[in-house]
C-alpha cells in the first residue's frame, strides 16, 4: 500500500436516535479544524431543516477532513454520515459500504438500544471495524461501566479501552480521533489497477445535474474520463471531479483508490444512478463488478391528494422533485371518487412517508389529504390469479378470494423490564406471535416478535413509546408473507361509498375499528343541510352506524343601517370555506376533519 | 323634442331612504362592534350634528322623493329634541319629503332615578350632574317634542325581560324602564313602536325567552325585531365568551322556533327573517334594503345604496368633522346586483319574484338557479310557484348556508 492510502480513514458514525451521532460528528469536524468554532453551524452534516427540527439525518452526507495527528502525520479523514431511523436500514447499509469502518455511539445513559443493534449487525456485514464510542458521560446518570459489559455481552466487540466522550462539552474528543486513526484499517486497493468505485449515494444539483458520491476502490478517476455505470450499463463523460469539503464541493479534478469523493457527468436524474453500482472506465475496464445492492422496496403505501384539487400538477412536479433524490420514494396516478386525482406513493415506512408529507407541505407549500396508510397485500383468487393490492381500493371483493396474505415483520424491542408487561400486551392485541425474550442484563429485556406490518403502520411506535414512558425502542425488518383473514370495511356517508376511507383490516378487529371511524367520522362531519347517515359495511354487511343530525341554525345577522357587506363577506367567507371541503358523495368535508378521522391513535 | 318625448321623459320621481347614523352611546353594549362612541360631552355632538348638516346639504337633491328617514346609532335619543328638530328642518331644505314620510328614531329605555349617578337625561346628553335635581326623566316631554317635529315612529332595544340578561350584555335599563318607556312614548302620540329582543343571550333559557316574549308581547308594539346575539371579535363579550354559558345551536334554533310561533299567536306576520309586523305596520325604511331601493347614508360611518353604487362613509370621526365624508364608492356591477338582490330578497317571506327578476337582469331564474333550488326545496326548505321563491321558516334558520350554495359568487 502506496503512503497516501496509508493515511486515509473512512469511516461513518452510527447509534440509535438521540445518542448523539451528529453532535459527535460536529466535535469532529471541529477537533479536526476543518471548522473553527465560530464557523461551526449547529450539526453542519444534517443539513436540511427537516432533519434538524427532528433531531435524525434523512440522507446521507459525507465529508472529507484533514486531521494532523498528535505525532505530527497527516492524515485524510472521509466521515460518512447515516440515517438512524429503521426506515432508512436500506440507506445506513449503502454508506456503510464506503467505509472500513464505524464508530458505534452508545449513550452512557441509556445503553443499547434496538437500533444500536441493528446498525451494529449492518456494520458487521459490511465488514467494517467497529469502535464503540461512549457518548453523554457528562449526564449524572451515565454508567460508562455498565454500558461497556453491554457492548461486549450484546454486540460481542471490546468495549473495556474504548472511548468515553461528552459529545456536548468536547470532553475525551482526542481519544476518538485516535482510536479513528489507530484501529480502523487503511483502505486496501490497488492505485494502478483499473478503475472500480462504489456508488454510494447521488444527489440533484441544478448546476452540475447529478452529483454522484463515489467511493474509489482501485484505480483512478479524473475529468475527461469516460466512465461506465456497469449494471445500469450506461456511460458518461466525466466533467468535475472532487471531494465533499465541510462546506461544499471542492473539485480536485482526480480521485484515488482509497479516497471517497464526487464526480458530475452531466446526468440527468438521480434514477439514472443506481446505489451500489460500480464504475468503470470504458477504455480500461475491471474485470469484475462489485456485488450490488438489493434496491428499496417501499414497503407503506398512502394515497397523497392536494386538498385544492386544482394543484394536481404542482403536486405532481413537487413528487418528482423530491424522487431527484429518493430513489426509495415511489408514485404513480391515482384518482378517488372523494379526492380526485393524487398519487399512490410508497414509502420505505410511516417515518419516511412522515418526511414526505412534510418536505411536500413545507417546501412546496402544498395542502396534502392523506389516505390511511397501507401495505402491500397479496391476494389469491378463486380463478387462480395471485394479485399484489396496495390500496384498498382495488382489493377484490370476497367472493373472489381464494386467500389472502399480509406481510409479517420480525421486530425487536428492547425495554427496561418494568415495561415488558405492558409491550406484551400491546404486541399481542397487535396480533403479535411472541417468538423469545432475553435478558440483556437484570434491568433490560430484548423482545422478538413477528408482527403484521399492518398492525405497526398506524401508531404503533407511539403506543410502544406511551407504554413505556419513552424508554422502549424498535427496530423491524421485513419478514415473510403469512395467511390471514382480512377484510375490507367501507365506509358509507349518505348511502354513498367514500373509496377513500376504505382500508383493510384484520377480521376481529373490523367491529371496534369500524365503530371508532364511524364515531370520529360523526364528530368530525359539519352537520349539512340535510341528515347524514355514517355506515360501515364488510361488502354489503352494515357494521356499525351513526348520523350527523341536520343543521339547523347559522348566524341571523342584522343588517345594521344598510350595511349589506357585512352579510356578503360572511357569504362570502362561507363560500371559500366551502370550496376547500371536500365532496365525499353529497356530503361537504373539510380536508382537516378527513385528517383527523385518518389519524386514528390508540386513545380513541 | 316631442310632446310624447317629453311625457315619457316625466317619469313618477324615485323614492329616496335617508339613514341618519348619530354614532354616540352613554355606554357601549358588551355585545356592540358598530360604530359609536361613548360620549359624555353634549359639545362633542353639537359638533356633529353641524357636521351632518353640512353633509346633508352638499348631498341634497330634489331629484327624489324621500319617503323615508330614519335614525340609527349609537343611540340617537342621545340628541336633544331641538338637535333632531334642526336636522329634519335640513332635510326637508335639501330634500323634497313625501307627506307621508316614514321618520324612525331609534332609542334606548329612559333610565329611572334610582341611579342617578349615571343616569341619562333623556334626550339630552348632559351628565346626570350638570343638571342638577332637575327631573329630566320620564316626564314624557322628549317624545312629545319628537313628535312635534315630525319623527312618527320609534323603535326601543329592549333586548330582553329579563333584568339579570340586560346586565350581563351590558344594558343600563332594567324591564320596568322600558315599559315605562313604552307606555309614556304611546301616551306622547306614538302610534307606531317597534321593539328589539335579542335570544341566546348568555344564561338565557328556553323558559326565560319565553317570559320575555310573553312580556313584550303584552307591550302591544306595532312592530318586533328579533335577533340572535352574536359573538363578534373584538368586543368585550367576546373575549369573555367562554365565562358565560351560551346556548348551542340547537338551542338557538329551539329559541328561533319559540321566537317564531309566539309572534304568530300575538297575530304578527313574520316578513322577514328577523322581523315581525302587524299588518301594514312593515318597516318601509329597513324594506328597501331587502328590496335594492335606493338609499342615502348620512353621518359617520353610513352606507349608501345611491346612484347605482355603494357608498361607505369614513369611520373617522376627525376626518368627518372636517367634511371628509365619504371613504369608498364603489360600482355595483350587474352580477353582484343579482347576487344582493338574491341575498336580500330572500331575507323575507314573500321572497323574490321571478318576473321582477328577470325584468331586472334579463336572466331566467329557473334556467339559472332552478336545479339548485329544487334540490333545497326537496330538502324542505324552500316555498315556490311560478312567480315567487321564498325561503320557509326552516329555510330562514340556515340561510346562510342555502344562500352559499345557490349563489353565484363569481360576479
């Protein structure tokens, strides 16, 4: 290995949410001053406000810094940055993959959480060199020793020497660096062989089209090469060339084996770069591909609808410019007799599909109705066909069904053994089939169970995180399709089916649920001009009703000394109320009291 | 020119309203957000009523035939007879008056002696105080003047029967003043009264609007007007809305239904949504508003319908005083005249004429609002023929609503 590699570490920080992952990375980038304190942003890496208002990292970042260690030797410090949330597994994995190795944050406070695990097992397949970090032993109630034995019983890694850190003073950040530059390895390489670099992550620019975030494992890349993408098999010219400062984009013209960094080649859509692909030279090429990545599969469909129905098309371009950078988000047309026109969008899970929702309100200043989450269910019919239903609507009706099948998940939850009780009861009235339960040490648990995703994708984080005043987390990943009694409920307003309210539910719950919605749908519903009944039916069976009585009364407004408008802007304001409701058969909605019959939770 | 030319050219003169708005108040109601001022200082409204003068002047024509006046506030009883007399005097210089003329003059109950320390003479803004032990209350000369001059109608807020309702909405009067009022304006020579009664006021109840109705009724007024109170921002009711208990809005409709079928007992015609006549006895000033007729605003903050426009005088008292009257004129165009006249004209009973409707606008009400119409009536809340549309007793209670969706709001 040539001397530059020698002095390259790439690594990523990894820990479950809230354990101080980006404020480690902030001391970092400081430490290494490669920003001095007074230039230094609140968590310079997650830098989309979404992601700083929620305290976790949607995408991934990355970041070159040059470190002068204490002996003197310079060294090229390539931190990558990853998602901590479960939805975004499929987004920690690909970065992971750029790296050789990952800094393990585990709070002092609180120990192993379920997504420590499952970040820790990520890092374990891609071979990377773990470092446990302990975080917040500033806090009084940190017990640094405790969460070392955790490490080494749990994960199975040495923790005894490993650093312990307040993050937030800057206390022990020396020891970090260190254990970076002594214990991860190197990258391994050959600088002279062809061209072969990972494609790890990609994003839009509007000046240089995509940006794509390399990983080059031999070989070199400069501008002017042309360069081939082997699975997606297309090639391009490359035009920029460069690594990814604390500030934006430095163009160096090359890269190296070893080194992390961009390239631009005037592509046009992030759909075009395909995560994990590798690439090539035309001229010069590898012999062999790196092993790809499997792709997202979103595993949570909404219907996503403009509440002003004529800004279909503004919400269309807001989904394809959210897509530029989320290969994980699908979405194709829908129409609903009670919304109109919209998308099926998928979602990697209900964060994801939260994030969405958002940067879509937030950023493009779009009203979204949103219809009850689903996921993807497979249905046999009498006929033989075998159908994959993502939205209710189209769910056959029961005298076609052979059988049906939902997708189960395996998860795991790790709590203080105060609150076990209570998650077990939660996961069973979820329809869970506990699987085991270890003891982590005498005060925590780990629970296994596999759940319907169904039963998850509504509320089922909060209920576990009320259950155990916070301390519970979560982490899942998809498992197997299993048989299942599932009906559809339908929702009716005044004899008339409202497609969107539809969802498909588990048989023994089809009564409680459908009673609960027909009560939300009653408080909810301004009562109309005329009495409206609330059905709900499984096919023609009426399950549970209510009705909104018949308006009686609105404002008997003088018209004081000829003053008429008074009365035209109450109109008149009655009448722009009325254009935002929407028409569910004959019945006027508002967009707001639709939201709040969706967002069922646990309490109602 | 022809002889025939110059005959069709004669055509009978238009009929003019006047609204006269006197924007002062001894106290302002918990409830009121119109424009008025509390005033204490009778300089202050000799002030005004100079101003209005010269409003009144610049403003006359004798193209109209007035057939109307009518004031409103505020409290126009705040002005002392004489004050009245000189503005009547004004009008009839710069106007030409029918002798028929229909002169309202809107007042509060005297308020009796028991307190004096803030009481209000009567007809004469001076505090309680100036006047010393003199007897300005209730001695029945202010209405006698009044008539003397030519006002021939008044119309009394009562608001309710109810002494511990008036207080908390913020009424200075108690049941007995206003009867006492009553009957001193009748023995004055007012053979035409109107009176005000308010329901959902706070802790009302069925059974006390009731003992108000009963009790007003007995009063033997030509005409009632009755209105739901509102919560409008910005008034000190309602920031305090949620220390009372007010009725929800069935009870409302309950208390509008109660309202409606008393009034039919004591043999009132119930003409408009919130208002109630015996027979002959209709407010023509306040009909024009339902029927689009012209109309002239005088004073701060009136509104006019004159001319084809919609005037709105300034609200600023500074700007009034120095002549600035008007603050906005604005062109009605032909589709917002069809929207007001739907509006208006459905506020009462005998609802709009489809014949005067398209003589109007040149429109066919069937083929443009008919579908709509069908639908509300199916639903029980319309009354139509060939000729008339009108909403019924049910339809007056949610009008808003009805009026929102047949309505054409893109004018």
């Amino acid at each position: 290995m040539n001397e530059r590699q020698k002095h390259i570490r790439n690594f990523s920080i990894i820990a479950h949410i809230d354990h101080g992952k980006s404020t480690l990375a902030d001391r970092i980038l400081e430490a290494t001053q490669t920003l001095t304190k007074r230039e230094m942003e609140e968590q310079v890496l997650d830098n989309m406000d979404l992601e700083k208002e929620r305290g976790i990292t949607i995408k991934a970042r990355a970041v070159k810094l040059d470190y002068t260690a204490p002996d003197g030797e310079k060294y090229v410090l390539n931190l990558i940055d990853t998602p901590g949330h479960v939805d975004f597994n499929y987004e920690v994995s690909r970065s992971l993959n750029a790296c050789e190795g990952a800094l393990l944050v585990v709070d002092a406070t609180q120990g192993i959480e379920a997504q420590t695990l499952a970040n820790a097992y990520l890092a374990v397949d891609a071979n990377l060199e773990i470092v446990p970090v302990i975080n917040k032993i500033d806090l009084p109630s940190a017990d640094i020793q405790r969460c070392r034995d955790e490490i080494e019983d749990i994960i199975g890694i040495e923790a005894q020497e490993c650093p312990a850190v307040s993050a937030k003073t800057g206390l022990n950040i020396q020891s970090v660096l260190d254990a970076v530059v002594e214990l991860i390895p190197a990258p391994e390489g050959d600088e002279n062989a062809p061209l072969k670099a990972l494609l790890f992550d990609s994003y839009y620019d509007s000046y240089l089209g995509v940006v794509v975030y390399v990983k080059i494992i031999d070989g070199s890349l400069k501008v002017g090469d042309k360069i081939k993408m082997m699975s997606a098999d297309q090639t391009y010219d490359v035009v920029d060339v460069g690594t990814m400062e604390p500030f934006g984009l430095k163009s160096s013209g090359e890269l190296h084996s070893g080194e992390v960094g961009y390239f631009a080649a005037s592509i046009k859509s992030v759909g075009d770069t395909r995560i994990g692909d590798t690439i090539t030279l035309v001229d010069n090429p590898t012999s062999e591909a790196l092993p790809g990545f499997k792709a997202a599969q979103p595993m949570v469909y909404a219907g996503i609808y403009p509440a002003d129905g004529s800004r279909y098309g503004d919400l269309r371009d807001a989904l394809e410019k959210l897509k530029l950078n989320d290969a994980a988000l699908t979405f194709e047309p829908e129409t609903s007799i009670a919304l109109g026109f919209g998308f099926r969008c998928g979602f990697l899970g209900l964060l994801h599909m939260e994030i969405i929702e958002e940067r879509l309100e937030r950023e493009f200043n779009l009203d979204l109705i949103t219809t009850a989450p689903s996921v993807i269910y497979r249905v046999k019919k009498r006929n033989g066909e075998d159908v994959m239903v993502d939205n209710p609507s189209n769910y056959p009706s029961p005298d076609e069904i052979e059988a049906a099948y939902e997708p189960l998940v395996k998860a795991s939850i790790i709590t203080p053994t105060e609150y076990v009780g209570g998650l077990m009861d939660l996961c069973q009235d979820r329809r869970g089939i506990f699987i085991d339960m270890k003891y982590i040490d005498t005060t925590r648990v780990e629970l296994h169970y596999k759940l319907p995703l169904n039963e998850i994708i509504y509320d089922f984080f909060d209920a576990l995180k009320s259950r155990s005043r916070g301390y519970a987390s979560l982490d899942y990943e998809l498992d197997e399709y299993n048989k299942s009694d599932l009906v559809k409920l339908d929702f009716l307003l005044n004899g008339e089916q409202v497609d969107a309210l539809s969802f498909i539910v588990h048989e023994e719950k089809a009564y409680a649920r459908a009673r609960r919605i027909a009560e939300k749908l009653k408080e909810n519903i301004p009562r109309q001009l005329f009495e409206v009944p609330i059905q709900a039916a499984i096919g023609s069976k009426i399950i549970a009703r209510e009705t909104v009585k018949a308006m009686r009364k609105d404002v008997l407004a003088k018209c004081y000394g000829g003053d008429i408008t008074r009365k035209k802007k109450l109109l008149e304001k009655q009448k722009e109320g009325k254009k935002k409701m929407r028409q569910l058969g004959s019945v006027q909605v508002s967009p707001e009291a639709f939201m709040a019959v969706l967002k069922l939770d646990d309490n109602d | 020119m022809t002889m025939i030319d110059i005959i069709k050219n004669q055509k009978a003169p238009r009929k003019l309203g006047l609204y006269i708005h006197i924007p002062f108040c001894r106290t302002k109601c918990l409830y009121c957000d119109f424009c008025s001022f509390v005033s204490r200082d009778s300089n202050e409204r000799e002030e005004y009523v100079r101003a209005l003068l010269r409003e009144i002047k610049s403003r006359g024509t004798k193209e109209y035939l007035v057939d109307t006046i009518y004031f409103g506030g505020g409290t126009p009883s705040l002005l002392n007879a004489e004050q009245i007399g000189r503005i009547l005097a004004c009008v009839r210089e710069n106007f030409v008056v029918c002798e028929d003329v229909e002169v309202t003059l809107e007042c509060n109950p005297m308020i009796s002696k028991r307190d004096v320390e803030d009481a209000v003479p009567y007809g004469d803004g001076l505090d309680s105080r100036d006047v010393g032990d003199a007897d300005p209350y209730g001695d029945g000369d202010y209405f006698v003047e009044l008539r003397k001059i030519g006002v021939n109608r008044l119309s009394i807020g009562i608001q309710s029967a109810i002494d511990s309702e008036l207080k908390l909405i913020g009424r200075r009067h108690t049941f007995e003043d206003a009867k006492r009022t009553f009957s001193i304006a009748r023995e004055s020579g007012f053979d035409n009264i109107s009176v005000d009664l308010m329901f959902g006021i706070p802790s009302q109840t069925g059974d006390s609007l009731e003992i108000s109705l009963r009790r007003i009724i007995s009063l033997g007024a030509e005409h009632i007007s009755i209105y739901s109170l509102q919560l409008e921002e910005g008034t000190p009711i309602y920031r305090m809305r949620n220390r009372y208990s007010l009725a929800d809005d069935d009870t409302l409709a309950d208390m509008y239904e109660a309202v409606v079928s008393s009034m039919k007992r004591a043999g009132y015609s119930h003409y408009e949504i919130s208002n109630f006549a015996k027979a002959g006895r209709e407010s023509r000033h306040n009909s024009k508003y339902w029927r689009l007729d012209e109309y002239l605003g005088l004073g701060l903050a009136a509104h006019s319908d004159f001319g084809g426009k919609r005037i709105e005088n300034t609200k600023d008292m500074g700007k009034y005083l120095l002549g600035e009257c008007v603050e906005n004129e604005l062109e009605i165009s032909q589709g917002e005249r069809e929207f007001e006249f739907l509006m208006l004209g459905l506020r009462t009973s005998r609802g709009i004429s489809k014949s005067e409707f398209f003589a109007r606008f040149g429109i066919d009400f069937d083929e443009k609002y008919g579908e709509k119409v069908k639908i509300c009536e199916k639903m029980g809340y319309f009354l139509q023929n060939d000729e008339f549309v009108a909403l019924n007793e049910r339809g007056f209670e949610v009008s808003n609503s009805i009026l929102a969706q047949i309505l054409d709001f893109d004018y």
